[in-house]
C-alpha cells in the first residue's frame, strides 16, 4: 500500500481518534490504518547521526538474540538519494514500534534499552534533521511507515507537523527490514558503521579476548584505546578530558553479558567508578586462580607503574586481589612500586635499570622497591677503617655540637668510584649513607653532605618539607658559630689530623 497524500494520513488519523474509548477497546483496529503517535517535530531531542544509526541496529540486535550475526545491510544510490536498508532474520511484534513506553525488554537483563522510546526518536530524527521523506519497518508481515504531517486542529492550537505511522498488511516474507533514503551519503555510511557498536563475530573488539565467563570479558592491549560494552551493546565511557568519544578506554576493551550499570535513556557514558565495581570486579569474581595467574604472568606491560592508566590498573589490582595461589616468580629487574616511596628511591633504581610496577604486584610475589633498594644498600656497603671511623665520629660530634642533636641514624659508607652508583649519599630510615671518598674530603664538605641526608627524613630533595628542613638547619648551624665562634674549628683541625694514609 502507498503511503497516503500529505493531508489524507491526517483525515485518517482523526477518524481513528474520534472513536469513543469504548469502542476502541472492543474493536480491533483494522489494518490498514494510520495513526498519529502525539510526537510533534518541535520536540527537543537532538541525536547525532551515530545515534539514530545505532537505536535502528538496536531492534535488530535485541530481536536476534543480541547479536548481528545474520543482519545484513546496504547502501542504493538513487535519484533522490543513498537509500540504507537492514535486513534480520527475527520477527517482532509491530506494535511495540508505535507507542511511547511500548517495550519487549523492560524486564530482559540482557536489552540495554527498556525505556520504549527508541524507534520512534529515531524515526523523528531521520525525517525531521536527515532529511528522509520517510521510515520504513517490516515485520511479521506487517509494513510500518513514519512520516511527518500537518497536526489536525482539534489536537493542537498552533500549526505543526507531527510524527504519523501508517500500519498495512503486506506478505510475510520472513525476518524484518528497516529502509530509509537519505540526500546525503555520509550519513548512510554511518548506519553501515554503525554495525561494529554491537557484538558479532567478526567485532574486532570481540577477537582473541583474555578472558571471557559468564559475567562478561575483557582483552588487553596496554598502550592502544579500548572500547565498552554493556549486555553486546556499545557504551561511552568519561574519559579524563570529558569528552564522549571511542577508542578512549584505558588499556583493556571490556564487555558485560547483561544490564550491568545505571540506567541511561540514551545508553550514554559510564563513568570509572561503575565500570571497577560493577563489571571488573564481577568478571574477576568469576575466573579461576590458574587463569588469573595466566593473564597476570603473560601481560608484562600491564604490571608498569607508569605505562598503565586507570582502567588497566584497575584490571590489574582486582586480579592481584583475588589471586590465592603461590608467589610468582618476576625477572629480578622488575619491582613493585610501595605506596609511600620516596622519590629519590624510585629515581635510584629507575637510574639503574629497574622497571617499577603498580604496588599491587608485591601481593603476588614481586620483590617491592623498598626491599631491593635495601637488599642493594647491603650490597654496597663497606666496613670503615680506623681511621674512617675516627672521621664519622667526628662527624656525630659537630652535629651535636652545632645543633643540640645526637645523630641516631647510622652511617654507613659505600665507593662512589667502585660502585654501579645507585646511591650517592641517601637517606633512608635508620640510615644514612656516606660516600667513602667524602669522608676522604675535606670537612666542610663532608659535614654539609651529613646535614642535607639527615634532612631527607623530612622529604625528598623537591619536596617543600626538605627545604624547610635544610633552611631551619642552616640556620641552627649560623646561630652557633655566632655564639659559639670557636666550636666548629677544633673539630676541623682533628679532622685534618686523621691519618688517611692508613685508611
């Protein structure tokens, strides 16, 4: 049947509105008939072209068992334009199309739509910003035409169009279309695009994945933009410059099995937080130890302090978590990055070669930054000499007698020349680390080295707590040669007359 004359779908719809409510309960509505759906063009709904493209590929995904393996679409040119058409194997019930609320998946867990309001924005979109003369749906062998036509008086005060459907019988050929031809050919390019926003086979997003069970899945790909999916369908996620894009998921592209996050009448963005703790944590909830201990040992870039970004570190952090099994085993130049690091720790072993991984990976067997440092702390220290000793504790005793303080620490001496020079004079808890050639120097330096690393417990050298420090000691050292003049030269003159000869 032809779609009726601009004016006669109106006349029709009036005659269908001008039934009592009674007798439009009692008597089934006749095919064919056209009906105005109360939807003016003057509604505010703006949907980029994406967006309609991927509402229409939606009915075909949620009536084909939530894929689009099987649903075929093309472009036409023709006169009047580039008409797209789909094609899906599975029938529908028509009706669901014609009303506003109207749904089959309100109570499905695996639909990620269920508000029922869809197919008729979409078609309002294509006809009133995309320039379509009209949408066409065919199911069950029912044919389906949207339209936009002048609103009868009666049912509003100011000339409009509204949107119209005209419902006619056609022969059930099986399966259901969509058809709508549009003046411009990048828009019917998007709706073929627009088949990668939902799970098929052939989804690259949906290749190789890491994991996969029954709560959803991920596939990592350190360094390379992932993409979200809840219940086969795509979703937004925030990124950090706010802007609603693909490709922007950090490190991993995830999916979920059914309705997982806050419900959204455009599916739009989903932010970090629901995405940790209602999908990550959910998928690793359901993988096994062997498996966990595979993802984690056969993704090295994963374990990077540095390289991985929030959701990858979030992947990370729920596997180590949930690991129980025994310590792996890491190559010796990969460390598990404390907490509460100092810098100049990090810096020293960076300096020499260490990768640091996220801090989670100490809970399944890495050595921590910490540990190493210690370990090669103990690796380079020296046993001071005779006379060494003397020049430490002459050292201790201008710190006394300068300040008022004893030095707790201990000081330990390592070979700036002879060592891989990891350390230069550090300090760390307990410890203060001294190079053997310093205390060879001359006093004033060795000294200046002693009270700049005591210091360092306050905070790294680019740390505002270090330079409040270092500014208080000096000035505890000034106010002593002010008032104590001769303090600082007798302990010079002993320095000088330690025999270094027999070091």
């Amino acid at each position: 049947m032809e779609k009726p004359s601009k004016g006669e779908g109106t006349r029709r719809g009036l005659s269908f509105f001008r039934r009592s409510s009674e007798q439009r309960i009692k008597e089934p509505t006749g095919l064919p008939y056209t009906e105005y759906l109360h939807i003016l063009e003057t509604y505010a709904v703006k949907w980029d072209v994406e967006k309609v493209a991927r509402d229409t590929w939606q009915n075909f995904f949620d009536a084909n068992d939530y894929s689009v393996d099987g649903v075929t679409s093309s472009v036409d040119q023709k006169e009047d334009g580039y008409k797209v058409s789909l094609r899906g194997p599975a029938n529908y019930d028509y009706r669901y199309l014609l009303h506003t609320g109207g749904t089959s998946k309100s109570e499905d867990v695996r639909a990620a739509g269920g508000f029922g309001e869809g197919a008729k924005i979409a078609a309002l979109v294509c006809l009133r910003d995309l320039g379509a003369k009209e949408v066409v749906y065919e199911t069950d062998g029912k044919r389906v035409v949207f339209y936009l036509d002048l609103v009868a008086d009666e049912h509003y005060p100011k000339p409009v169009k509204g949107l119209f459907v005209n419902v006619s019988q056609i022969k059930n050929r099986g399966g259901s279309t969509f058809e709508a031809t549009f003046p411009f050919q990048n828009v019917a390019e998007i709706f073929q695009k627009s088949r990668d926003l939902f799970y098929h086979k052939d989804n690259p997003d949906f290749q190789n994945p890491s994991v996969e069970n029954e709560a959803g899945g991920f596939r990592i790909h350190v360094g390379k933009g992932g993409n979200l999916y809840e219940a086969g369908q795509r979703r937004h996620y925030r990124q950090y410059d706010n802007a609603l894009k693909w490709n922007n998921v950090e490190d991993v592209t995830l999916w979920t099995r059914g309705k997982t996050f806050t419900a959204d009448r455009d599916r739009g963005d989903i932010d970090k937080y629901q995405i940790e703790n209602k999908a990550i944590k959910k998928i690793v909830a359901n993988m096994e130890q062997e498996e966990i201990k595979r993802i984690i040992e056969q993704n090295p870039l994963l374990w990077h302090e540095s390289q991985v970004l929030g959701l990858g570190r979030a992947v990370l952090r729920e596997m180590t978590k949930a690991y129980k099994g025994e310590p792996l085993q890491f190559p010796d130049n990969y460390v598990s990055s404390n907490l509460y690091s100092p810098q100049y720790i990090k810096d020293a072993l960076t300096n020499a070669g260490y990768i640091l991984c996220d801090y989670s990976m100490s809970s399944v067997g890495m050595v921590s930054a910490l540990e190493k440092f210690q370990k090669l702390q103990e690796h380079y220290r020296l046993e001071p000499t005779e006379a060494e000793a003397k020049r430490v504790n002459l050292l201790k005793s201008a710190v006394t007698e300068l300040l008022g303080e004893d030095v707790e620490e201990e000081i330990l001496l390592f070979s700036k020349e002879n060592e891989g020079n990891i350390i230069h004079g550090q300090y760390s808890t307990g410890r203060i680390w001294i190079s053997q050639e310093t205390v060879h120097g001359d006093f004033a330096q060795a000294l200046a080295t002693l009270l700049h690393e005591r210091d360092h417990k306050k905070g790294t050298d680019q740390s505002a707590e270090f330079s409040y420090a270092l500014t208080d000691t000096l000035k505890k050292v000034i106010d002593s040669f002010l008032k104590k003049a001769d303090v600082a030269k007798p302990l010079a003159e002993d320095w000088d007359s330690v025999d270094m000869e027999k070091a």
